[in-house]
C-alpha cells in the first residue's frame, strides 16, 4: 500500500478483510481483521 487512509481496507491471502487502524503511523500499519472468511472447500475435502 502506497497511499494509506484510515478508512481504507484490503483483501488480503484470502483469509479475512482488514481494516487500517486510525492508530497507525507511517512505515508502521496496524491492521484490524474486520471479516474471517469461511472456509467452505474444507467442508468439501472431508466429504472426500
């Protein structure tokens, strides 16, 4: 990220949605996971 705002968020890795926290300074982000994403293809490899 380049141009960070506090009321910026990221998909990242597939694994949640994050927010950048207000508390944040430059060079150091803080991001709060704001979603944890379901994980619906390890439902499907147990069924086998």
């Amino acid at each position: 990220m380049t141009s960070e705002s506090v009321n910026s968020s990221e998909f990242t890795e597939r694994l949640a949605y994050f927010a950048l926290d207000k508390d944040s300074a430059p060079g150091k982000p803080i991001f709060n996971r704001s979603i944890t994403l379901k994980d619906a293809w390890a439902k499907e490899a147990q069924k086998g």
